[in-house]
C-alpha cells in the first residue's frame, strides 16, 4: 500500500527498485483514475544477477547465473 501511496502522491506510472523477495513485474491499480501502474521489482543478488531490458517499447527482467561471468 505504501508503493502504491507514493507512486500516486509523485504521479509515477512505472516505478524499478531492487533487493526484495518478490521480484516480478506487479500491475498495480492507482486510486486516483483508476489508472494502470507498474513495479519492476529485481531479486537479491546472493545467487544470481539480475537485469532489466528494455528492448523495442517493452520491459524484460532477466536473471543472469554467477557462472555466466566465470571463464
């Protein structure tokens, strides 16, 4: 709810942020005109990487394995 309170109160309609245990893109539903939001939330980087793109008008979270970055 306070994601959502702050998006509202800032007029922000897509908001990235990182480190949680939920990582997913969240559709959220803004009270003031019932307007359609997004959270792009990233994982912890303990176990892997993590990575947003944005690629021809479209957002892709991508999850990068440690052993992609050993020789």
């Amino acid at each position: 709810e306070e994601v959502e309170r702050v998006m509202e109160e800032h007029d922000v309609l897509h908001l990235i942020h990182g480190h949680t245990h939920r990582p997913a893109a969240h559709t959220l539903k803004l009270r003031q005109d019932q307007e359609t939001a997004t959270r792009r939330v990233l994982g912890d980087w303990d176990q892997q990487g993590w990575v947003l793109n944005y690629i021809d008008g479209h957002f892709d979270i991508q999850v990068i394995p440690y052993t992609d970055f050993l020789p």
